[in-house]
C-alpha cells in the first residue's frame, strides 16, 4: 500500500470515528432533550389536572355548606366536567342558584 492511499485509509477511519461519536452525542443530546419536554409536559398536566379538581372541590364544598349535601348523581356529573372554563362558571352558579336543583338545571 501506497503512502497516500495509507493516509486516505486513515482518513476514513477518523472520519468514520467522527461520524460515529457525532451520531452517539446526538442521540444522547436526543434523549436528554425528550426527558426534559416529557417533565415539563407532564408537570403542565399535573398542574391542569390539579386547577380542574381544585375547582370541582370548591363547588361541592359551595353546594354543600349552602345545601347540607350533594346527591351521588349530582357528585359525579361535578367530577366528569373538565373544562377550567366551565368549572367556573358552575362554581358562579353554586354560590347564586336558588336551590340544588336549579344548579343542576346549569350543568
């Protein structure tokens, strides 16, 4: 083998050894940069999911020290609506309504 193909030989070998180091960086910075987006999208989660049961708790508790309990039914219709929005509204309407069965009326 010829000096200068000997240095093209080596060349390609480095290069292939570049490539492949740059290839398992990549996938590590992958990897850490996807467990990084999943922790914050699942913290984001965990925060909606705690705003929704916060408000479905305050307009059970509203319903309850206006109208000393809340029927099963009516319980389980509250805890099935997930919308922030419509939470509070509803929670307007448990403090407002005249009587349980006119709040039912609302959901």
């Amino acid at each position: 083998m010829s000096l200068a193909e000997q240095f093209r030989q080596e060349g390609r070998e480095e290069t292939r050894s570049l490539a492949e180091q740059f290839r398992q960086e990549g996938h590590q910075e992958g990897r850490q940069e996807g467990r990084q987006e999943g922790r914050q999208e699942g913290r984001q989660e965990g925060r909606e999911e705690g705003l929704i049961f916060s408000k479905q708790q305050d307009i059970l508790e509203a319903l309850e020290i206006r109208f000393q309990r809340v029927p099963n039914g009516l319980r389980e219709e509250i805890e099935s609506v997930s919308d922030p929005k419509k939470l509070s509204l509803l929670h307007r309407i448990s403090i407002t309504c005249a009587d349980i069965e006119s709040f039912a009326a609302e959901l």
